[in-house]
C-alpha cells in the first residue's frame, strides 16, 4: 500500500463526508434576528419536506395537542414554542447529516446519539446560566462535539471500528494519534470547517480534550463544551468538573440542578426526532446493529416526495439565470450537491446533431474545449445520449472506447454517471458526473431522480438554446438595418464634404485677396458640425484594428498634449503620468489606442467636478494565460460608481448625462480593447475609479504562431 493511501488526512480529502444540510444555517440566523416572525419562520421550514414531517408530527403529538386540531406548519409552530423549534431543526438536521456518513447503516449509534444529545442539551443549560447569548450555538456545539468520531469511522472503518466505541478520553486521543496521525477532535474540527460553520464553532470541537489550564482564557464556547463532555461523559471525575466549572463562573451547586433535568430532555429529544436509545448504555463492541424495519412503500413515497420538492427548486433555479453559460454552469453546480459527484461536466450536441461536443461550464472546461465524440460511430456515451438512457460506467469495463478512457483521464474519476439531457424526443446531450466505484449503486437507486432531474435542466436548456437562435436572428436583423442605414450617412455626407471642398477654394481665393471671410468661416463651421453629427450616428461601427507596433508613451503624451491646447482640461484637475522606464511597446493600433485614452481620460474629468487628480500609468508587463501583456491604468480620485453603473459598466446604454451624449463611451472603449485582443478591466470604489488595460506586447512570429487565440472579456470588480 502507497504511504498516501495510509495518509487519514488524504483520505479525509476523498472519503465524500456529506455537506451539513443549509437550512440549518439559515435557521440559526433566522433565529438570532431579533424581528423573526412565524410566517417567515414557516416559509423557511417548508422548503425541506423531511423537516416540515418532523415539525407536524412532534406538534400532533400527545405532548402538545390541544383542543383545536393543527391544521398548517405555522399553527404547528406557534404549538411548539421558539426553543423547541431551534431543538428539533438542529437535532434533525445533524441527524440527517450523521446518517449520511458511509458505514452508519451498519453501525450501531445508539450511544454516540445518547452521548451527543446528552452534550447539546447540557451544552445549551450551562449556555443559559452563563448567559451565553447564543443559546443555539452551544446546543449545535454539544451535538457536533463528536462528530470527528464518524468522520474517521467513514475514512477508516477497519482501523477505527474498534475505537469507535471505546471511552471517549485522553487515552483515546493518543491511540488515535498514534494509529491515525489524526485525533478525533482535530477531525472534527477539520469536517465542521468544510462545512462553513462559526469557526469558534470549529474551535470548540478541537478543543474539548484540551488540558483545563489552557482553556482560562478561551472563547466562552469553548469552555461551555469542554465542561459539557466532562458531566456526560466523566461524571466520576470530580476534581475536573470543578475546574471546569470554575473557568465557566459555575457553582457545583448550580451544576446538580442542570443535571438532574439532563436526562428527562434527552429521552424527549430522542423520543421527537425518532430515535432509540434503548440499551444504549450497554454496548461495548460494535455488533451487527438492523435498523428499526420501515415500511418500504413509506419510504418510497417520502422520497419521492422530497424529490419532487426539490426537482421543483432546481427547476426555479434553472428559469432564475440569466444567459447559456450561467444555465450551464447552475446545471453542473447543482448536479454535484444534489448527487455528490465529484464533478461534472456536459458535452451537448453540436449544431448539425452529429457529434457532442465539450461546453465551456463546469470544471475542466478548458480541456473539454476541443473534446468531441462522433455520434455515428457508437460507443456507450454516444449510446446513453442517443438512446436517452442513463449509463453507469466504470474504468475497468471492457466495451470502454478510446473517448471513454480519455474523459476518466480528464475527470480523475474511476466511475461515471452518464445522464442524457432530452427534451421531448429530442436528445441535447449528456451530462456527465465523476464518482468513487463505491458510489454507483447508490446513484443506481436515484436513477428516477436523476431523469427527473435532467429533464428540468434540458427544458431549461433547450428555452436557453431557443432564445440564442431568435437573438441571433434578432442580431442580422439589426445588422443589415445598420448596414443600410451606414450606406445611406455615406452618402449623406458626401453632401457636406464637397461643399467645404468648393468653400476651401473660395477662401483661398479671398485670402490672396485679403478680402473678408467671416461668412465663408461660418458657412464651413455650420458644415463640418453637420459631418460630426451625421459620423456620430455611426460611433459604434469600428474599423478593424491595424496591425503594428505603437509607442504607449508617445500616444499618451499626445493625448494629453490635445487636452490642454483645447483646454478641456480645467486648471483645477492635476493630470500625473508615471510611464518611468518600463517597455511601453504594444502591439497594437496608435489611432484606436489614442481613441481609448480620450475616452477614458474624458469620463475621469466629468467624474471630478470640483476639481481632484487623475493618473496615467504603466504598470509594466502582466501574465495572463500564457501570454505577455503590459497593463496601462487610467484612474481618477472622484467619488466612483455606483453599483448599479459598475454592473452595465461596457454595455451601450443611453447617458443620463446633459448634452449630446449617447451613453456609448465605455461601450467603444470595450469593443476597441477586444479588437486590440487585450482585456479591459474597472475597479471603483467611494475613494475614486480606475480602468486597468492589457494590451499584447510584440512577440517574435514563432511565440506569437504557438499561442492560443485569447479569450477577451471585460472584467469589473
């Protein structure tokens, strides 16, 4: 065996611990706002079926029926009180969560959920005398104490079984250490991390076999736990408890009294969210533990009740995004957390519907790029997107082709789910997830959520595909009326441009005659505005960019040197440059780039009214995928943008500005950078703006022949 395969800490990494369900999350700071009311309470509650089960059935109980019958979750609500709420929500999440974990089926937990009950609600009491404000938080605190035991007893059931149920002290810690390099309280912690939680939460964890004289000066939490352990689970040791009680400002007296109700709040707990603890007191070694026996025709319907529940919100969620890529990327998102794939990936059909080919969402996109698999010629891919059949596929079959074999290489996966995405009749793809071997059949008995599923997405998608035809339809459309109507201004402003022709020679006359001109000025004044406004209706048509080497030094001192002869740059408005020494050579245009720099440099000086300074920099040379480019910034100290302005940054928008503005600017500034295969970049905030520019540099003809064409993209921030 390979020292990495003996690695715990590496095996944690890959051993798919589940993910702490997020309506717990919500809950607790639903719960912490001081406006929390029922109804949003319930809206919250109800979007997990298996906990709104949990919520009516403890409500319908004997314990809390009253007179009037319980009719909807709010009422259920009200009946059960805030507390029990916050009990029951968290219980049940982390007990789903812990039924999860790999080999629970087949272990008996008895004791551990004693064990962890026992500490969450000694956890909570000890919160409430110390007048912890997070009376919650220390209940989830005392539940997840152990939960580092599970973790190691999913990485390592053979080398753990044994440890799993031995007394939970010191001692322990050191075989754990010793056999695992890991303790269960580091694991814990690590696990707690990975979820997101409170780190004082993760903390907590870690630290609940931490020596007393270390923990005087520890977050309260901490301490709350670490003497929540001690009265559950070493009652004998006296001298201990009181130490502990100590650094938690507790009498021993104080610590009787929440003891004595302990126990009666365990059992109703566990009695609440279904649990057993009968003769959890008695285990000593880890028997072949059955479960309770359940109605199989019960639990088919209950998952299929939270299937459909949450089929129906990934359907929103598809119909919520905006764009292709955003839809594709929600689809493969959402595809790892619903079925814990390590990752997916979707090859659609391309446009003839001969072949599937890779999409750029996902992981691994930039390898799926140019990754094509033919149709026409078979294969088990090919077959579960034509047939519209789901495929499980491992690396070891042997009807496995050569793109079969290159998407396991590519994934780094030893299984795939193969999930044909059809809408109607008609077959758009497959999406594709990589799992452990181990994982398949149990993604065998989704196989009916898995097709529900995949037919919301590829609705979704084929909405997504249908709407990009219309817009290019849309666009040509509009392409051709722009074509017309450029010809059309053409024309037109041959008009004006002969009329100074013939006024040029009229005054050229009158000059030698030093005749007045005063009309023949107005006249060519009147003439060229008439050419300004007739070009002005086609500021977004650009020619292409010219090739050649430009000087960014010089264009910007020639900018600049235009601004102040024409004094549009007030006297109140410091320009500084800072070119220093560094390469200024760009590949790039002169024209197009002296065009960007008016832009920018125009849209600083209407920022800074009342006056302020803006700075023309290079910053020197910038790696971006492979290729070399020199980064210019343009900023200014005015008061920034505002987040809705930051959002449509390049997109040609109408101007809200007075006078003839077209609300165009940064829109050509955009769409020349992308024709200058460079990236235009906006960060802004209350202290001022800045545009950040990478414009290629020249390279030698063979550098420049090995590199991929860029992708170009405006980036804002």
């Amino acid at each position: 065996m390979h020292q990495s395969d003996q690695d715990i800490r590496n095996r944690l990494l890959i051993a798919r611990l589940p993910a702490m369900p997020q309506i717990l999350l919500k809950l607790i700071a639903h719960l912490q706002a001081d406006d929390a009311g029922m109804p949003e309470l319930a809206a919250l509650i109800a979007k997990d079926a298996g906990m709104t089960s949990k919520i009516l059935g403890v409500a319908s109980s004997s314990a809390y029926h009253r007179q009037s019958k319980v009719v909807s979750l709010e009422q259920s609500l009200v009946s059960l009180g805030t507390d029990m709420i916050k009990t029951l929500v968290i219980s049940e999440s982390v007990f789903q969560t812990f039924n999860s974990f790999p080999h629970s089926g087949s272990t008996d937990l008895r004791a551990f959920w004693k064990s962890s009950l026992s500490a969450a609600v000694m956890a909570r009491a000890l919160a409430k005398a110390m007048a912890y404000p997070h009376v919650e938080e220390a209940y989830l605190a005392g539940l997840l104490h152990n939960v580092g035991r599970l973790a190691l007893l999913a990485t390592a059931p053979k080398e753990y079984a044994f440890n799993f149920t031995a007394r939970d002290d010191a001692a322990l810690c050191a075989v754990e250490q010793r056999t695992l390099q890991i303790t269960h309280a580091e694991a814990g912690a690590w696990l707690i991390e990975r979820w997101h939680l409170d780190s004082f939460l993760a903390d907590s964890v870690l630290y609940h076999h931490e020596p007393l004289a270390r923990l005087e000066a520890s977050h309260p939490l901490i301490r709350i736990v670490r003497l929540a352990h001690l009265l559950c689970c070493h009652a004998d040791d006296a001298e201990s408890i009181t130490q502990a009680a100590s650094l938690c400002a507790l009498d021993v007296e104080t610590l009787d009294e929440l003891a004595g109700s302990v126990a009666r709040q365990v059992e109703q707990a566990a009695q609440h969210l279904g649990i057993d603890l009968a003769g959890a007191d008695d285990i000593a070694t880890p028997p072949a533990f059955a479960p309770p026996a359940v109605d199989p025709v019960q639990r088919r319907l209950s998952d299929e009740v939270r299937n459909m529940v949450l089929v129906s919100e990934v359907g929103q969620t598809f119909a919520r995004q905006q764009g292709e890529s955003s839809l594709l990327e929600a689809i493969t998102r959402s595809a790892r957390i619903l079925f814990d794939f390590d990752t997916a990936v979707i090859l659609l059909q391309n446009p003839t519907g001969h072949a599937l080919v890779g999409v750029a969402a996902g992981e691994h996109q930039q390898r799926l790029a140019g990754f094509s698999i033919p149709l026409a010629k078979g294969g088990l891919l090919a077959a579960s997107a034509l047939e519209c059949q789901l495929a499980f596929l491992k690396r070891d079959m042997p009807a496995l082709g050569i793109v079969e074999e290159q998407l396991f290489r590519i994934l780094g996966t030893d299984s795939l789910v193969c999930v044909p995405l059809a809408s109607g009749q008609r077959s758009l793809g497959v999406l594709i997830g990589g799992v452990a071997a181990w994982q398949i059949p149990a993604c065998q008995k989704r196989e009916g959520f898995l097709r529900a599923y995949a037919n919301q997405a590829a609705t979704a998608l084929e909405t997504a595909i249908s709407a990009r035809g219309l817009a290019r339809r849309q666009l040509d459309h509009v392409t051709e009326e722009y074509r017309a109507a450029s010809r059309r201004v053409v024309h037109e402003v041959n008009n004006p441009l002969s009329i100074i022709k013939n006024y040029l020679s009229v005054l050229d006359h009158k000059l030698e005659k030093q005749e007045p001109v005063s009309g023949e000025m107005a006249i060519l004044n009147e003439e060229i505005d008439r050419v300004g406004q007739l070009i002005g209706g086609l500021a977004d048509l650009q020619p292409a960019a010219a090739s050649g080497v430009t000087d960014c030094a010089r264009v910007v001192d020639d900018v600049l040197r235009l601004f102040r002869a024409t004094d549009f740059l007030p006297p109140k408005i410091e320009v500084v440059t800072r070119m220093q020494d560094a390469p200024c050579e760009v590949e790039a245009d002169a024209d197009m780039l002296k065009q960007i720099l008016l832009n920018l440099l125009k849209n600083a000086v209407e920022a800074l009214p009342d006056g302020g300074r803006i700075e023309v920099e290079n910053r020197g040379h910038v790696n971006r995928d492979r290729r070399l480019y020199l980064e210019l910034c343009v900023s200014d100290n005015g008061a920034g943008l505002a987040p809705e302005v930051l959002a449509n940054l390049f997109s040609p928008v109408r101007s809200s500005k007075a006078g003839a503005h077209h609300g165009l600017g940064l829109s050509i500034v955009h769409d020349l950078v992308t024709r200058l295969h460079g990236v235009i970049g906006c960060r802004s905030s209350k202290s001022g703006t800045s545009f950040e520019i990478l414009l290629p540099i020249p390279l030698p003809a063979s550098a420049a022949a090995a590199l991929p064409s860029p992708g170009n993209t405006a980036m804002s921030s």
